[in-house]
C-alpha cells in the first residue's frame, strides 16, 4: 500500500487487540497493521522507510500490559504515539495515564473508527513533514510552513534578488541557505552577514574589501564577503541596518554587477547572487528616509515572508520534539517527550521570540526535567495565558497593542529588563528586540 505517492508505507503498530472490522477499516483506508504484543514483545521499528505510528489498546490488557507499554514509550521516544483507547474513563490508573499524557489523541470503546483514520491521517501528514523536508531544514505541516517550502522551491532556480520578511527568529536564514541548497550554485559558497552587528565604519570594508593604506590600520589588501563569495550566493540578514552610503555600493552591485574595494577606483566584476532578510518595515523605512527607494525596487523582486511561530499551528510540538532529540544526541536528558499539559501550552502560547525562543526552551527544560515527559513548569510556561492576555497582539499581530503591552510591563516592573522579561516570560534580548522594533528609547521612557 503506498501513501501519498511515494514507496514508504503507512504502518499503525497496534499496541493489543483489534477487532477484525477494525482491522478492515484501517485497511480500507490505506494502513498496514502491525499487531504487538501488550507485553512489548511484538517489536517496534521503521521498515524501508516506513511512516510509523503506534496506538496503545489498553481494552484488554493488565496492570503489567500497562506498565510495559509505558516502558516502549520512554525507550522509543521518536515514535509517534497516536492514540490510547480506553475500556472507558473510569479504566485510568496512574500508569494509563502517563500514557495519555504522552499521546496526541485518546478514543473510548466503541471506537469511533472514522475520527481514528482522520487522526491517522493527520499525524501521517506531520511524520512526513519531518522526514521529507529533503534537507531544507524547514519542519513542519501546516499551511503557513508548506507555502514557505513551495515558495523557496519556485524561487530558488530564479536568479534574482529574494527579500526575507518576518518577525525575529523565524528562521529567515534557514530559508535563504535552503533557496542557496536547492539553486545551481549550491556547490559554491554561501556568506551570511549580518549588517546590524558590522561596525558602521567597516561597513564597506567588511561587505567590498579594501586596498593597503585605504584608512588607518589597513595593512594589507582585504578581501570582502562578495569577493570570497563569488559564483555563490550573499545573504544580507537585517538589511534595514545598512547605511546609507553602503546602500549606494550595493545598489550599483545590483545594478551593473561590480564592487570597488575601500581605497581602490578599479571595478571588480562578480557573479553574486543577493538575498536580503528584515524584520523591519522598509517600506516605512523608505518613507523616513533611511532607504534608499530604489534599492528596496532593486531586492523586492521576489519577496518571501516567514510566518510567525504562532501562525503555525501544531508546528511547535514537531519542533520542540526535533529540538528535543537533538538535544538528548549530546547530552544525557531524563527527558523523552512533552505531557499533554506541555503541549497545550507550548500550543497556545505566543512565542515573541519564534523558533529561536522555543529551542531556547526546549533545552534548558531538557536540562531540568526529572521526568520522562517535559511538564509546562519545566517549559516555564506556567503564566502563558497571562502574557497571552496582557500582550493579546502577539497572538494578533496588532502592533499598538504589542507595543502598550511593552510599555505597560516596563513601566510596571520600574524600567528593570530582566524583571520586565520573567513577567512577560520571555529573554532580556527579546525586551531589547521589542523596544528596538517600537523605537522605545529606555532612557527616555525611564
């Protein structure tokens, strides 16, 4: 039975005893039913690739069943567990619901075998995600992630300027290096800078090179990024931080192909492709002034915006596992999985800080848990609803609000940043990320 038109295989490895018109259904619907005993014994693994979930049926088994399938839990935490059916409710013990907690989905007898081959389906759509992402390094299923990879994949062939919008820490680079691994100069290099750490005087040094003696401390020729980074591809990450000056250079690279080095009239001709990131509004920024018009034309020809972690639906439990495992590959961890709770929270949460901000989370939880499953104290995501209510526009985007909810906390917290961060349950960096964003000068607010 192939799924989805390639030669893995959809495998529900069933954890006790279906019934012969559950099996049929399951079947019908395009999955293989691999039956394990309750004990453990059946075995549990990935054939050729195979999309594997497992479903604990705790209808017929023991107290001794139940122990054991939690034990299979803890020992193959990458395996998706699916489901638990119950004889009913009234069935769990402490065992049976570890279980539950560290399932995605629960049933109780009958089985509503409708709901159980769309739950099936679901995670089948998830698994795939991961272990399709064909190197790309974007994980996911949602419809904001998906449109992502169909966008890098249209945009990456095309030789021509990509602009990278969204909030900090969605993985703007990761997009650009995967445009740069899927274009035919992936062979050649790729030099990611980040313009808003480059020091304002070496701007040009730093991006074009310079000539010996061009300025005081010059005492040798210096290659620049574009130079070393020539037939491949050049990544300017906050673009908006550029200044003016190396704005013209870049527009006259766009333009006509060349650079001169710092001290130099000579015109060096590269093949260079340019991508470009921000999390500011340069649209605005052009109306203030402070970029130039026609460079903005000049990278705004294909334009991809990285949605926001929020936006992204059950994302966030794929990614928090894959931060997770990662982790354990380096360092020992009690962890293994999230509880339920976890998952809920790390769900509903808003996630100021994205991506970045949910593997910070992950691994200092990995760190502190005592337990098999991450809980959300481990997360430190105990007052989430209470920074979704006070800061309502990062789960909206309403960029008032966000910045009142700044303010407000500020002010509330005496100007104190870290204090100001354990309120709002975020890092000191993203309080100095939102001021910056809101053009909050602390200073003057104090």
């Amino acid at each position: 039975m192939v799924a989805n038109g390639d030669d893995a295989k959809r495998c529900v490895v069933w954890f006790g005893r279906p019934a012969e018109h559950e099996r049929q259904r399951l079947s019908d619907a395009g999955w293989i039913i691999r039956v394990a005993d309750a004990d453990g014994q059946g075995g549990v693994g990935r054939r050729n690739g195979d999309v594997v979930v497992a479903l604990a049926d705790l209808r017929h088994t023991g107290a001794y069943g139940t122990q054991a399938m939690e034990q299979l839990m803890i020992d193959h935490p990458s395996l998706p567990w699916l489901s638990v059916i119950l004889p009913d409710m009234s069935t769990l013990d402490s065992s049976s619901d570890r279980i539950l907690q560290a399932s995605l989905d629960f049933f109780t007898d009958p089985l509503d075998l409708d709901r159980l081959v769309g739950a099936l389906t679901r995670l089948c759509g998830e698994a795939r995600a991961v272990r399709d992402d064909n190197g790309l390094g974007i994980t996911g299923d949602s419809d904001a992630t998906r449109a992502v990879i169909a966008s890098v994949r249209k945009y990456a062939p095309v030789e021509l300027p990509v602009l990278i919008t969204g909030e900090t820490g969605t993985g703007k680079e990761v997009a650009a290096r995967a445009l740069h691994s899927l274009s035919v100069r992936a062979a050649r290099p790729f030099a990611a800078i980040n313009c808003g750490a480059l020091p304002p005087n070496l701007v040009q040094s730093e991006l074009f090179g310079h000539e010996r003696g061009a300025f005081t401390g010059a005492n040798a020729r210096r290659i620049g990024h574009f130079e070393t980074a020539a037939g491949g591809t050049v990544f300017l990450d906050e673009i908006g931080d550029l200044p003016l000056d190396a704005q013209t250079n870049l527009l006259r690279f766009l333009q006509e192909g060349t650079v001169e080095r710092v001290g130099s009239s000579q015109s060096i001709k590269l093949d260079v492709r340019v991508l470009a990131a921000t999390h500011v509004d340069l649209e605005k920024a052009v109306e203030q002034g402070r970029f130039r018009e026609d460079l903005y034309y000049r990278l705004n020809v294909l334009r991809l915006r990285m949605p926001a972690l929020r936006e992204r639906g059950d994302d966030v439990e794929l990614l928090a596992q894959q931060f997770l495992d990662a982790f354990r590959e380096q360092h020992s961890s009690h962890a293994r999985a999230f509880s339920r709770a976890a998952r809920h929270a790390m769900r509903h949460f808003p996630w100021p800080g994205n991506v970045r901000e949910l593997l910070n989370r992950v691994q200092r939880a990995a760190v502190v848990a005592e337990d098999a499953l991450i809980s959300v104290a481990d997360l430190d995501l105990e007052g989430a609803a209470a920074l979704s209510t006070s800061r309502s526009s990062l789960g909206t985007t309403r960029i008032n609000a966000e910045r009142d909810a700044v303010i407000a906390c500020l002010r509330e917290s005496h100007f104190n940043v870290s204090e100001c961060a354990r309120r709002l349950k975020v890092s000191r960096v993203t309080i100095y990320r939102l001021c910056k964003k809101h053009q909050l000068a602390l200073d003057e607010l104090r």
